[in-house]
C-alpha cells in the first residue's frame, strides 16, 4: 500500500540526516501497522519534517513536523524516506 522502492530518485532514509536538517517527505515504505502510524502521525508525501536533536547514541531521533515535536526510534525512521526542501 505505502512501498516504493528504494532508490536514489525516491530519496533517502530518514534515519540518515543529521540534526537541523530540513527536508521533504518523498513516501513511508511498508504496508504494516508501524507504516500506518507513520502516515497518521503526520509523515505524508511533500510534508516539511526538521531533524531536531539526536540522542548521544543516536536512539531516538527527534523530528518537528506540522507544529509538533515527535520522537521516533531509528528503525522507525528508516521507513520514511525524504528528500532535501
């Protein structure tokens, strides 16, 4: 339902980008409960996400998106991929 295959014109893993990064949302790979979350909690096609903070070892990962703070596991995040805004 939500997968589209990885690569380089479909963008880059969310879990990739470092803090203060802002970025685009391309897609939410998956077709399971987590990639559900994802979309319902706000990670849709052309939605502007911010990389906010890393924890020290790198787990989790705080975003900001549509005027909220959210805070996703890096395996989580991997399943969002984005491309530069």
């Amino acid at each position: 339902m939500f997968e589209i295959p990885h690569d380089a014109a479909a963008g880059t893993p969310l879990d990739r980008e470092r803090a203060g990064a802002s970025l685009r949302v391309v897609s939410v790979q998956g077709d399971d409960a987590i990639a559900r979350r994802l979309v319902d909690l706000g990670f849709r096609p052309n939605t502007e996400v911010r990389v906010e903070r890393l924890a020290p070892l790198g787990d989790p990962i705080q975003f900001r998106l549509h005027g909220y703070r959210l805070a996703l596991r890096r395996s989580e995040a991997r399943r969002v991929l984005v491309t530069a805004r």
